[in-house]
C-alpha cells in the first residue's frame, strides 16, 4: 500500500453521511466504486481539513495500527488511512472474523468516523505487489497535478493491489473528474471514491483569496 495526502482550515458546516456499494470493474474500464459521502470543514491552500482534524486524524492512523498490531501482529497486513476522521481500511487478513474483528477495533478509537472496510481475506500481499503501488500512486498523482479542471492537492492517494482509493473533501464534479482520470491509468484495477462531498458553492466559499495586485495604501513620506 502506497499513499499521498496534502494539507487545510475550517468553518463548520452541515453534514451529511451515507455509505453505499455500487459496482466496480478493471483497468481502462474501471468504474468508480462510490462508499461515502459527508460534509464538513473549510479550504486552506492545500488541504480542506482544520489544522486540529489533521492532527487527529494522524492520530487515530497510529493508534489503530498500534491496536491492529496488538491484535493480529504479523498475522495481517492492515493499512489504516483517516480523511476528516473517515477511515479507511485495506490490506489483507486471514479470516472474514478477523475482517470484523479489525473494523470492530478502528470504531472504538477516539474520535473516529465512519469504518469503510476494504479489507480482504487472503494472504498478505508481496513486497513487489507492493512497490507496483508505490508506482501506480506517484502515476496517479502525477496525472491529477497535469489536470487543470481540478485541486490534485485535495486528493489523498491509497493504492493496495493495484485498486486506487481516493480520499478527500470535494466536489461532486471534482470526484468524477479525478475518478475518470485514475480509471485511464494504465495499470489501475479499480477505483475506490471514498469522498466527502460538498456543494460548488460550498467550495467556491472557501476558494482561497487571490492576492491583489494593487498597491496598498501607505502613509506618505514626510517631506
């Protein structure tokens, strides 16, 4: 599993939850895989989380990962990744009780958000399986930064196996547009969109403010 992730500010809004599965398909083809959406927070230059969200969303990734490596040690490969207190889980396990068992543990950790559990029973994936996603990531994020219809800052990048997860506080129109550029990656198995969506209005609010090229007003010189 790789992952690339930014930086943002805040200004409480409303919020709005729901999870659901639809369908996903391979390579070229790939169709995105909708699990969430919500709403919340501000834009900061490059990251559209609070500055204390950040912080805890660091944390809920280490103490989850410290509760998963008490639980399973190496009996699994577990990546957690937390997005405005969503998380996300990926990787591998033995059994489908462990599957349970690791979700039932990320939902206990503080301040967590909604579980999208993308855990696989199987066994743990091979360090060459996973310096491809190393790979396939710095592919995704490259291909987004180029696009000029949307903020690559605002995605944050997980790739396990060759499926693409993309994370972040965007658009609906930004979802889609980033999903589609993923699923033309040659090498992208499926995309995963597990977004918090807001409104264009909502996003053109909190679009940060350009500086004006105008002088500014100063004092005159005494004579």
């Amino acid at each position: 599993m790789t992952r690339l992730r930014t930086p943002l500010k805040h200004a409480a809004l409303r919020t709005r939850l729901a999870c659901a599965v639809l369908a996903a398909a391979s390579l070229s083809a790939c169709a995105p895989l909708l699990l969430g959406t919500a709403v919340g927070g501000a834009l900061m230059a490059t990251d559209r989380r609070t500055s204390g969200t950040q912080v805890e969303d660091k944390a809920i990734e280490l103490k989850t990962s410290n509760r998963f490596r008490d639980a399973f040690g190496n009996r699994a490969h577990i990546n957690v990744n937390a997005y405005n207190r969503m998380v996300l889980l990926t990787g591998e396990v033995p059994t489908e009780a462990d599957r349970l068992t690791a979700e039932q543990i990320a939902s206990r950790v503080e301040n967590a958000g909604p579980i999208v559990n993308q855990l696989i029973v199987g066994g743990n994936s091979s360090l060459g399986s996973r310096s491809n996603d190393v790979l396939l990531a710095s592919k995704v994020r490259a291909t987004l930064v180029d696009a000029r219809d949307i903020v690559s800052n605002a995605f944050d990048i997980i790739v396990e196996r060759g499926e693409v997860y993309l994370m972040g506080i965007v658009s609906e129109r930004e979802a889609n547009r980033a999903a589609e550029l993923t699923a033309s990656i040659e090498g992208v198995k499926k995309v995963v969109k597990v977004f918090q969506i807001i409104s264009e209005d909502e996003l053109a609010q909190r679009q940060p403010k350009s500086v004006s090229s105008e002088p500014a007003n100063l004092p005159a010189s005494p004579r």
